[in-house]
C-alpha cells in the first residue's frame, strides 16, 4: 500500500468521523459546509448558555438531518427524566 492510499484512506475514515460528529451535535463547527447534515441558521437556535440546538422540527431536512433531530430529542427527553 502506497502513501497515497493510506492518505485517501485516512481522510476518508477521519471525513466519516466528522461528518457523523456534525449531525449529532450541531454547529460544534460553524460556517463550514458538511456534505450529510448542512445545518444551516434555520434548522438551529442558540440558547442563552451560547449552545445551539436544532428545532425539533424543519420542513427541508433530508434524512440524515431529519434521523440526526429526532434522536437529539429523544435523548434530551430521557436526560430530564
């Protein structure tokens, strides 16, 4: 294996990581693009501790957008239990 496939291996594992990081928290990263979960300004809000959090809801989310949502929801649900 050459170093340029292990690089493009590399980057495609560490571009995974980021992208499945993203969709779980969103904007951690602001202003950049993402390819699976793009949050833009109207998918989230920040509250007053400076935290952004998606809507629970949004008309133009594709499915990974959409699964990413529901499962921050349902998890900030059980943590106030």
């Amino acid at each position: 294996m050459t170093v340029f496939h292990m690089y493009i291996t590399l980057m495609i594992f560490l571009h995974s990581v980021e992208e499945i990081w993203n969709c779980s928290n969103p904007r951690k990263f602001p202003k950049k693009n993402y390819i699976v979960c793009d949050w833009n300004e109207n998918d989230i809000y920040k509250d007053n501790n400076g935290k952004y959090h998606p809507y629970p809801k949004a008309q133009e989310d594709n499915y990974f957008e959409r699964r990413a949502r529901i499962k921050y929801w349902q998890k900030k649900r059980q943590d106030k239990k």
